[in-house]
C-alpha cells in the first residue's frame, strides 16, 4: 500500500519547500523558547500547537491535486504502481517529513531545557511521538480531502469546516433557545476529528485520543484511496 520511492520523493519535495522551512523554523524557535524554561512538554501544547497545526496544513495542502494537476502523477501510475500504493508514498512522505520537522522542534526544546539546568520527564519523552501521531492524523484527513478538492483548498476546506462548526456551535444553541445544547455540541466536537493525545504523556488512563487518532488515520486513508480508485485522471498535458 505504500510506494517507498514516492514517499521518499515527497519527502524530499516538502522538506525543500521554502514556506514549509520558513514554518519548521519558527516552530524550533518557538520550541526552544519553551524549552529555556523547562516546559519541553509544551512544545506541542498552548501556542506551540498552532506551528504544529500550520505545519501539517502546509503539508497536507496540495498534497496530491499538485502532482495530479501538473500531470506528473500520470506519468508515475504508467510504471508497475497502484494507485493505493502512490497515494500511500505521498501520505507516508508528508508524515515523514512531518516527523523530521517535529522531531527537530522536540530536540531545540530538549537541549534548550538541558541546558538551562531542567532534566528530561518521561512526559516530555512521551510527547514527541504522540504529537507525530495526531499531526498524521490530519495529514490524512487532508489526503482524502485532497482527492477531490484542486490544489491547496483541501486545506482551506478544513479551516473554513473548522470556522463554521466552532460558530455554529457557540451560536445556534442560543439562538433556538436550548443553550443546554452547548455541552452536547462540546462533545460532538471531540469526534469530528482526530483528538489531542497529549494527555496520554501524564497517565495511561488517556489512551483512548491516541488509539481513536489511529483510527482516524486508517479510515482516512482508505476513504482516499476508495476515492482516488474511482477518479478518472486527466491526461498529462503536452
């Protein structure tokens, strides 16, 4: 199901992007601010998750429609390769270079905290991995979105999805005279995405966010690729 030379090659194009750089570094930095005052488990938590979310946007946007559009992806499916297994090597080769670019942030915070006297916890260990877990989670999401949405509004499809729930939520209860309905909506929103794992570094007892985002990366994977099966691809422009 995954093409590793595709995911290498995604890898490499995303990791050379100049907006993508542009947002690993302000994310490093960010972490190693963090870091210089001990809180190396909030370098995914307050205002470093929204360079982690920035991040996974950035990558998830256009993550197919750009090589279905410029025709290149048509050239690649002529080789011995199935569909799944091209998809598979773009969604794994974002992940990895989500990895490396979160990995990286982790490291500036742990040195930053190591070297201003602070020592590592296991929660702080913990984090790392989890935070890969729910960024691929959505890096998924905008997979599936990316099958049948042009160039980057998978991405901004997911924003705009974002905006009018979170409006919906804190008007229309109101508005129909049940403001009760508030709490249900509030836990309506837990299931509308991947949830935040991060609890999990502090106690076993948070394992259900970690294993509901791996199920959110499976399903959206095969949603994408039960899509990209059934879409007919424009031939390659001369």
């Amino acid at each position: 199901m995954i093409s590793w030379p595709v995911a290498r090659a995604a890898a490499r194009e995303k990791l050379r992007s100049p907006g993508i750089r542009v947002v690993g570094a302000c994310f490093v930095a960010a972490a190693a601010l963090g870091g210089r005052a001990g809180a190396v488990s909030e370098t995914f938590g307050g205002f470093g998750i929204a360079f982690l979310l920035v991040l996974t946007l950035a990558l998830g946007a256009g993550l197919l429609s750009d090589e279905l559009d410029s025709g290149h992806a048509q050239l690649v499916l002529l080789r011995p390769i199935t569909r799944a297994a091209w998809l598979g090597g773009r969604l794994v080769g974002a992940g990895i270079a989500l990895a490396a670019l979160t990995a990286g942030a982790w490291a500036a915070a742990a040195v930053a905290s190591l070297g201003s006297g602070h020592a590592l916890s296991l929660s702080a260990l913990a984090i790392l991995p989890l935070a890969v877990l729910w960024g691929f989670a959505w890096l998924s999401v905008l997979a599936a979105l990316g099958v049948i949405l042009p160039s980057w509004t998978n991405a901004g499809a997911l924003i705009l999805g974002a905006i009018a729930w979170a409006t919906l939520r804190g008007t229309l209860p109101g508005v129909l005279g049940h403001p009760e309905w508030g709490a249900a909506a509030a836990e309506l929103s837990k299931y509308l995405g991947p949830q935040d794992p991060f609890a999990l570094a502090e106690g076993r007892r948070a394992l259900g966010p970690a294993l509901y985002d791996l199920c959110w990366v499976f399903f959206a994977w095969l949603v994408a690729v039960l899509l990209f099966n059934r879409r007919e691809l424009a031939r390659r422009r001369a």
